[in-house]
C-alpha cells in the first residue's frame, strides 16, 4: 500500500520535542484525544492503528512520512514510516481526496497572487541594460527569486517576470531553493502551448551566489549551482560575503578568477563588502569585480560604498530595495516595540506614490534607480510584479529624490550577524562592516541570565531552557522563535527532519539583523537525521543545516536517534562509523560540541567507549509521566549533560504512535501544586525539570505561552512537591516509534533491543 505525504504537510514523527503549540496548557491538543482504534501489522507488529476517520483528515495527515525519508541501503529497503498499513483502499482514496483538496486550495491562492501574470501578453518593453568593465551589459532592474521556494510559485514570480520585461534573474545558493528555480528555468527556456519559444536562455541574465559555507571548494560549488539551476553558464557569480581575513578572500577570489579563465562564467563581483575590502581586494585581483551588491535603500542608503565603486568604475547593484521589512498585516495593528520600521508604510514613501498614483515599491525602485544603481524586484515580497517593473516611464523629481535621501532613520537590514562572533569569522560588527554601528539599532535586549550548563572543555555552554521547534505549521516558526530571542531564550533547538530549519534561520537573521543580539549570544542545536548515519553524508547534512539556518557553525550537534533503518542482524551504518564523521565535523570547525537523542545506557557505554570526542549531551525524553531517572543519573556522573524534551509530556503522541497514554497536562497532582502556588501547569513541568538538574525544551508557538515558560526564575517547589511529581506511579515512554522495530529481521525486534530496558510500568 502506498505512502503519501502532501508537500504542504511535511512532518515526521521522529521528533524528540513533540510539545507543539497544541501542547501547551493553555492550548490542548484535539489530535491528543484517541479516537477509534482498529488493528493493523505494522513490521510484522498486530498494533492498533488509528483511524483517520476519528478525527479531521488534517490532523491525521499531520503524520504522514516525507517520502524522501523511505530509502535504501545496503542491508536493504527501509520502510518503516507506512502509516496506511491497515486501512481499507476506501480511506486511502479519501485521504488522497483530502490532499488533492488542500493543494488545489494552494493552487489557487497562487494562481490569485499572480494574476496578472497569465492576463497581459508577452511584452516587448526591457529595462535598460548598464555596461559593465569588461564589456558585457547587464539589465538594471531584475528580479530576486531567493525566498521563493514553492515550486509553483517560483514557476510563476519567474514567469510573471518575464512577461513583464525582466531579463535578470538573481539566485541565491544559501536560500536553498536553486533546484526549484532551476526547474522553473527550463519550463520558462521551451516552448509555449502555441508553440513559440517566447524567452531563450540567451536574453536572460542570471546571477549566482557563492555563499560562506561553500568557499572551501569554488568549483564545485559553481557546479553544484549550474546543475541545479539546469544552466550551462552564469553571467555574474558572486562571492556572497567577504571572507574573514584579506588573505583568504584573496584565495577565493583566485578560484573564481579561474573560473572566469576557464570559460565557466562571464562576470564575478562581490556582495556585501565594506570600503577596505573592497580596496584590498581590488589590489589584490587579476580580474576587477564587475558588481558589488550591497543593501541599499532610503532606509540605509549607504553613500559611501555607491561613491567609492562608483569612483573605481565597479557597478553596484542595490538589494532590500524595499526595505526589507515587510509590511503589517493590518494598519489598525500597533507596532511592535522595538521592531524596525517598514519604509513601504512611510509617510514620505506613500505621499510620493499617492501623488504619482504608483505603487510605494515603484517608488523606492525608482529612487534607487535614479542614484545609478540596479535594483531587484524582491518576488517573495511582491505579488504583482508586472505593475511594479513599470517603473521607466516616468521619474522622481528633485525634491521628492531629496525627501526620499534624507530620511533620518537609518539601519542594515542584512548586517550579517549570523557571521559576527567566532575567531574564525568577525569578532564583531565593526571587524565585519569596517565601521561602528549605527545609532539607530535597537537597544540590547535584556539578559535575563538564563543558568547554563558548561559542555567540557568545547567552549559551549547550553542554555538551562530552550524553544523546541518541532511540528508547528508554516509560518509559525519564525514567529515562534522571534518571539522568544526578543524575550531572553537563548537556546533554540532544531532538526532537519522538523522541515522548518529555514524559517528558524530566517528568524535568526531578522533578530540579528537589529543588532540586539549576536551570533554567540544564541545556542544552536541541530540533529542528524537517520538516513545519514554513512560517514560521506555527516558533513554534507550538517552543511545543509547550516546554510538553512544562516550560520557558519552550530553549537551542538546530536545524533538523533540510534537508529538507520536498515534491516538485518547489525546496525548499518555502525555508531562508530557516525561518530567518527561527527568527530570530522567538530575538527573541521563546522560543530562546537556533539552529543546523541534517545540513547540507552548501554548504547552510551559503548559509544563512550570508542569515542575520541566526549559525548557532551545526551537528549531524552523526561517529564513526571516518564523520569528516566537511571539514564539521568548515569549521565550526570559521567559529566555528561542531560537535556529533557517533551517537558508538558507530549501530549499528542498517542495518536502518533498509535497507543493510549494519559495526559500529564491533566495530571490532577500537577494542578494541584499549580494552583497552590498561584503558577500555571507548563509553569510546574519546566520547573520540575531543571530543579533535577537538566535542560529543558518547552514547546510553544503562542506568544504568551513562550514568555510563560520562561518565567520560572521567581519561584522554588519545594521538597514535597517535587517528591510528589517525582513518585507518580503512571510511567510511559511517550516518544516510541514503533518503527523502528523489525520484529523479523532486526537489528531492533523488540521494545528492549531498542532501548535496552523493560517498558515500564503503567499502574497506578
């Protein structure tokens, strides 16, 4: 029976932190509540299976597996993730309906944004292109597909682009979508539904990125970029970011002066250069930079690098034309404090495009225009941008190009703070940009002095609570974890598997980007997920990490579970053989700190036995329901640090793993003390936790429950409470993944393989 996964509902069940936003207690979680339960095999396993039919198809989709997660190895197929196992042809056919429902309510919504785009005719109408040093011409007005990442909406934005002129396109490696452009590209280069080839590759001009974590290998990063974007050739490859000493943006910049021998690439610039680098680096090459893009717009017009390349015959090409802040969801909302402002929301910006009847992005276009430079049209902000390239026309007087110039509030949007803090990076904004930041960046936020847990002698030191970012909905991450920076959470707690790495990383850089915090300011956790375990894929799925989440390193990194899915007597690949591809990756300086999730004590005997770098963390499962006190213990006397997920008790995983379990956020016991002592559950469950000792990772997307969960500073429970919370008969391992077991074949055929200890008790 087939498995099936809609590309708008891309969860996985293999999550440690499981406390989604339905978790909290403010919040219960409908798809908490068992429904029916029907029989099912499940590797061999007669388990109950539960009925999608129990509840709205959303909520059961919700568990559905990624299909690129069901692989194969050398042991053999991997299957595990089949959750249609048991049902009748008839449920799978409504739930297929369910999907097809959603993503063709998708389609629409798409196809509503970009209009415009199937209702004008192919225009004949170009920007004007600017020549560049060495002779080639470049269009002045592109458009920016880097945040698109839905594969419609990229065929559309592109398509909508071209019909209205554009003939530059800007990618951007480090967004992580250049496949999705790349097939966007070829549907765009072939022939229409009349026949006619309306846009060949030649006319467009298509720029690409090298981004900060590919410097060590150019080539064959441009490769990758090209076979991605189904290109035989770039017109302009740019090194993203200026490296961390002139010496080794020298060497790159060699690299990419090969590739313009070779014949790869027409043009190479640089993005993101201060004055000095731009200088030493202009000194330094054989082949001058032909652009130099750097943010640009009234909002921080940055004079200074516009005269200096202008004055050294280097063209410059504006991004964040619009701002880069988006615009409030309703004019009735107040703003938040401390949160930038949107410039197409000014008062002199709609004054201007209100006199003009214009759009406020044709008039920030314009202006940056008419100061000599190229601009982007940014696709992910801009729905119609076909009325938005209408922009040539017509121009800004004097005095509105004056008003427009002299707005006193000035700030980086992009300043690169996902950069600034390690040695081997930039130390500080002013080693990064080359001048003191500007007045108008916020204040710093507030340290609330969140205890932490030094891990050995890594230099890291883990927060005492953290944000979890398992299973929320699109759009609800970043949010999420805005939130929770702005409010004093220093730890942020990601996985590849969650799916949502990039809007953590989005929220990251827009936190940073204020100047409010620094990189070193924030703990970063990532994990590796079970189809990596090969030591040739370690290091690639952490690079992938970080390029989603816009860093060069991560804090800590953990093996996510001991688990690879292959089928047989032994696992493959060995723990050893990961571990060693770990170890690689902290000596390569990709990694601070490494550690494992969901490791028994034997499991941990053995790994610690053979590795030559400690196991810093270990990331279980731990709640009053589930005190895994055995595991703690061992760990704390070994010095290794014990992070709790699941601190509310995973409150939906019954569903998940298709068993009946109770909710420890209706624990009578747990009210009990919460309305005692005047606190809220979630608030007694944090607490609880690291009065033990241990990290904890709260779950929320609700502002108010984020900030909740960390105010548990002001108060103790005492000896008895936590003698109560702790002696509570009921014990369950919420997080069980019954597929991990292959009753038939192993390397787990039951319950004690996998975790090397009995279930434990129910009673009480």
């Amino acid at each position: 029976m087939p498995t099936f996964m809609s590309s708008s509902q891309e969860h996985s069940m293999m999550s440690p932190s499981f406390d989604a936003s339905s978790g909290d207690p403010e919040e219960p979680s409908s798809q908490g509540v068992v429904g029916p339960l029907s029989e099912g095999l499940v590797n061999g396993l007669k388990l109950p299976l539960y009925n999608p039919h129990a509840l709205p198809h959303k909520a059961y989709d919700a568990y559905k597996t990624r299909p690129d997660i069901i692989a194969s190895s050398g042991s053999g197929s991997v299957s595990f993730f089949d959750f249609t196992l048991g049902l009748s042809e008839e449920d799978i056919a409504s739930i297929e309906s369910s999907h097809a429902n959603q993503e063709a309510q998708l389609e629409a919504q798409l196809a509503e944004r970009y209009k415009n785009a199937e209702n004008v005719s192919w225009r004949r109408e170009r920007a004007p292109d600017v020549p560049l040093y060495h002779g080639r011409a470049m269009p002045v007005l592109g458009v920016d597909l880097a945040l698109v990442t839905r594969p419609r909406a990229c065929a559309m934005a592109l398509r909508s682009a071209l019909k209205a002129g554009v003939r530059r396109v800007d990618t951007s490696s480090s967004a992580g979508n250049e496949t999705t452009i790349g097939e966007a590209f070829a549907a765009a280069f072939t022939e229409d539904r009349y026949g006619v080839v309306r846009v060949h590759r030649q006319d467009v001009f298509v720029a690409g990125t090298l981004a900060p974590n590919d410097v060590h290998d150019v080539e064959k990063a441009y490769k990758n970029t090209l076979a991605n974007l189904r290109l035989k050739y770039l017109d302009l490859y740019t090194l993203e970011w200026p490296c961390a000493t002139t010496k080794q943006t020298a060497q790159v910049w060699k690299a990419m002066e090969k590739l313009v021998a070779d014949g790869l690439v027409r043009a190479i610039g640089v993005a993101n250069f201060s004055i000095p680098k731009l200088e030493a680096l202009l000194a330094a090459s054989k082949v001058r930079p032909a652009v130099c893009h750097v943010e640009g717009h009234p909002h921080f017009r940055n004079d200074d690098v516009l005269r200096f390349c202008r004055e050294n015959s280097v063209h410059v090409t504006v991004s964040h034309a619009t701002g880069g802040v988006p615009r409030p969801k309703s004019a009735h909302l107040p703003p938040v404090a401390g949160a930038p402002p949107c410039l197409l929301v000014d008062d002199t910006v709609q004054s201007i495009a209100e006199r003009r009847d214009v759009m406020p992005e044709q008039v920030v276009l314009r202006w940056a225009l008419q100061r000599g430079t190229s601009t982007l049209i940014p696709a992910a902000c801009v729905a119609d941008i076909i009325s938005v390239f209408d922009v040539f026309a017509w121009s800004l007087g004097k005095e509105e190009m004056e008003r427009l110039s002299s707005m006193q509030y000035q700030r980086r949007h992009s300043a690169g703070r996902h950069l600034i803090g390690r040695a081997s990076s930039f130390p500080s904004y002013e080693h990064l940009w080359d001048e003191p930041p500007l007045d108008t960046f916020a204040a710093p936020i507030p340290d609330l002095k969140i205890p932490t847990f030094q891990l050995g002698n890594t230099g890291a030191a883990i927060p005492q609570i953290g944000l979890g970012t398992w299973k929320s909905k699109p759009g609800e991450v970043q949010k999420a974890v805005e939130i929770a920076l702005r409010n004093g959470y220093r730890h942020i707690d990601c996985a590849e598997v969650y799916r949502n790495e990039g809007e953590v990383g989005d929220a990251l850089a827009a936190v940073l980007s204020e100047g409010r915090l620094k990189r070193e300011d924030v703990f970063l956790t990532g994990k590796l997920w079970n189809t990596d375990h090969a030591s040739s894929r370690v290091e690639p799925a952490v690079r992938k990490t970080l390029n989603a989440l816009k860093v060069d390193y991560l804090d800590l990194y953990l093996m996510h579970w001991p688990v690879t899915g292959n089928r047989g007597a032994t696992l493959s690949p060995s723990i050893e053989e990961t571990w060693r591809a770990m170890e690689a990756a902290v000596q390569k300086g990709l990694v601070r700190a490494i550690g494992v999730c969901n490791f028994s004590i034997k499991k941990l005997e053995a790994l610690t036995g053979i590795a030559r770098l400690p196991v810093s963390v270990c990331q279980i499962e731990g709640h009053p329901y589930f005190r895994n006190e055995a595991l703690v213990r061992w760990c704390q006397d070994r010095g290794i640090h014990v992070t709790c997920y699941s601190p509310f008790g995973s409150p939906d995983s019954a569903a998940m793993m298709r068993r009946e379990s109770r909710k420890l956020l209706e624990e009578p016991a747990v009210h009990a003390i919460a309305k005692r002592i005047g606190r809220d559950v979630g608030q007694v469950l944090v607490h609880w936790a690291i009065q033990r000792g241990v990290s904890t990772l709260p779950k929320s997307t609700s502002e108010k429950r984020i900030v909740s969960n960390l105010d548990v500073y002001t108060f103790e429970l005492s000896a008895s409470d936590m003698s109560t919370l702790s002696t509570l008969s009921y014990q369950c391992r919420m997080v069980d993944p019954p597929e991990w077991l292959s009753p038939s074949t192993g390397p787990y055929r039951k319950y004690e393989d996998l975790w090397d200890e009995p279930p434990p008790s129910r009673a009480g």
